[in-house]
C-alpha cells in the first residue's frame, strides 16, 4: 500500500521546491546552469548566478537570460502538472538585476494531463549533436513546434533552402570569429573540461569528429567521443526563433518559447540542436536579422530533424545537486 501523500494534499512549498528541483533538467548554454531559485512561503523566485555566465561570449547576457528562461518554462509546467496556476513577473524589481522571475498568486486547479506529459518529456530532452537520419520532419510536428512558440509570445521562421544557405555561411563565420578569440576559446575550454562538476559539456556529448552537414554545429575546439557516422543534415529543418524586442525580459521569453518548442519537439519524436554561436557574433547577429526581413529580432537557431534510430545517441549531460540550485532555508520545515 502507497502511503504517498496525494499531490492535492501536499503543501504548497513542497510543489515550489518540486518544481523548482524538475527545472533543472533545463537546457542551458554549454550547461552552465546559470540559476537559482529561491523558495518562499507563498513565492518562488528565480535569480541568475553571473558565477555561471559566459562572461566573454555572452557579455550582454543574453544567452543566460534565454537559458534562465527556459528554466522558467519547465517550473511552470512542473507546476501546472500537480494543479498550481500561478502568476509570474519578469523582472519583477528595477534594483535588483539578478532577479529575473517571481512566480506568486498560487491557486489551485486540477491536475493538467498535457503538463504531465510534457513533464515525462524533461526527463528525455537531450541534446543530440549527431547529424540526423534522411527521414524528414513531418509537417504536422513542425506546425504544433510552431504554435507552442507562438502560445510563449515568440515566432519560428523556418528556413528556406536559399535561407539554410545564407545561414551556413553565418555560422561558418561565427564559428572562424570565435576561434579567432583567445578569450572565448579560453572560456570554451573551461566548460568542456569540467567532468565531475555537475556542469559544462563531458566528452560523450560531443561529436568525435565534426559531421558532414550544410550547416556547421559548433566547433567545441576539442574531440568529443561521440561516434557520429556518415550522416548529413539534408532532411534537417533549420527554424529561426524570433520576436519583436531585443531586451533581457524578451530574451527571458525566447527562452520559455525555446523550452515549449524542445518538449513539443521531444513529444512527436523530433530532435532538436540550438545553434547559438550565429548570434552571438554581432555581425552574423545581423545576417540573421536580414533574413527575418525586418520582422523581429533573432534569438536563436534550431536544427530539427529525426535521430538516427539505429545508434544509441550521446547520455545525458549531468546537472548540478538540487542543493546547490534550490535555496529552501526560507521555508525549511514547513515543506511536508
Ligand atoms: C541558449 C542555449 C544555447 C545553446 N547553444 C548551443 C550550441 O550553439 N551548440 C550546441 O551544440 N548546443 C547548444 N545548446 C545546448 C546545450 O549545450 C545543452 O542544452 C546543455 O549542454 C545541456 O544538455 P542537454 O540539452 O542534453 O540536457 C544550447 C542551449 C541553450 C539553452
């Protein structure tokens, strides 16, 4: 006999540190993990930690808003899964920059199924850098990816393959910049190098030789050992996620957009790869701006495609000890 205490019954604090704990299986730039949450008697807070920023890569914080908030997104489904409705501010105090959320207002609703299912897919999300099958993406996948970006306030642009051009060379450029930099290659070096840390990217998720694609994936500066074939990315879709503001609480956005595309992509089979590098050199930053044709403004790229079902794909990438990213001494003891 079960003697689990029922989801409904459960303190509302235990919920926020629940949910606080399923968010980080959230991605994040080269696994930095750059959050923390703080849980309040009747508030979760969720605050950035700039010891885990890309200082040189990402000095305007971009990339750590847009992973802040996809952590965001996988709190809030946690959330919605176990019947909490709750309302979020983002950015929530003009004297306090590391603030970036605060979830409050809490009320009870019943359980949502699509959350519960969308929290199964947290637990298998990975990023998978091989190159994908020649199966294509089907259409309807594509079209639900594109609704649940639009349901976050941001739009998905898929390219076309004069676009999926254009888009090669940026990143071919992004990545010839970046390997120029001493400083960024330093601070990629620090997150590939990082095994037994709970953060940066272990061996095993990088490719053991860079694959046969149109578009390059990122260049890790070092051989990774995952076996990636003779595979191509002619049946991969690249999509541009975009919107209308490029300031931090649009970035946050993107990042809750980018979380509700992963898991939707997740849930119909579909593998995702950011590519982040085209926008974060200015110059290649603009390239993509040009193919939005002044639309908006461009957050990050997606490779979606179908993985090679017949290989195993790389494990998952670890994550850092719920302590050290949940802070409940506030509510210690009224947690049951
Ligand atoms: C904002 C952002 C940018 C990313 N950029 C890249 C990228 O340029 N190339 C890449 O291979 N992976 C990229 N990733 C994937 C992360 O490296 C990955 O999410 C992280 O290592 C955790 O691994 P997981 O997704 O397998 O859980 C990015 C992820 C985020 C959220």
């Amino acid at each position: 006999m079960s003697h689990e205490t029922p989801a409904s019954d459960r303190p509302l604090t235990t919920a926020l540190a629940e949910a606080a704990a399923m968010a980080g299986h959230a991605p994040s730039v080269h696994n930095t993990q750059p959050w923390r949450w703080r849980v309040l008697p009747d508030a979760l807070e969720l605050h950035a930690v700039p010891d885990r920023r890309l200082t040189a890569t990402d000095p305007d914080g971009r990339l750590l808003s847009i992973s802040c908030g996809t952590a965001l997104h996988h709190a809030r489904l946690a959330l919605a899964a176990e019947g909490w409705m709750a309302m979020v501010e983002r950015l929530p105090d003009p004297d306090d920059a590391q603030l970036l959320a605060r979830l409050t207002g809490f009320s009870r609703t019943g359980a949502d199924p699509d959350a519960m299912h969308m929290v199964q897919c947290m637990q298998v999300r990975h990023t998978d850098r091989r190159p994908v099958s020649d199966e294509p993406v089907p259409t309807a996948a594509l079209g639900q990816i594109s609704s649940t970006v639009a349901a976050e306030g941001c739009r998905l642009q898929i390219l076309d393959s004069d676009q999926v051009m254009e888009l090669a060379a940026a990143a071919g450029h992004a990545a010839t910049v970046e390997a120029e930099d001493p400083q960024l290659r330093e601070e990629l070096d620090y997150w590939t190098s990082r095994a037994g840390t709970g953060t940066g990217l272990p061996p095993e998720v990088l490719p053991e030789q860079p694959p046969q694609t149109t578009v390059p994936g990122r260049d890790f500066g070092r051989p990774g050992s995952l076996p990636v074939g003779p595979g191509h990315d002619r049946a991969a879709v690249y999509g541009l996620l975009y919107g209308d503001e490029d300031e931090r609480d649009s970035w946050l956005r993107a990042g809750e957009a980018l979380s509700a595309a992963w898991l939707t992509a997740t849930r119909q089979g579909v593998s995702v790869v950011p590519l982040s590098g085209v926008v974060e050199v200015e110059r290649t930053r603009q390239t993509l701006r040009r193919l939005l044709a002044g639309l908006g403004h461009p957050y990050i790229v997606l490779r979606l495609g179908i993985a090679d079902p017949a290989h195993a794909g790389p494990p998952h990438t670890p994550r850092l000890p719920v302590e050290q990213v949940v802070d409940t001494s506030a509510v210690r003891g009224g947690q049951g």
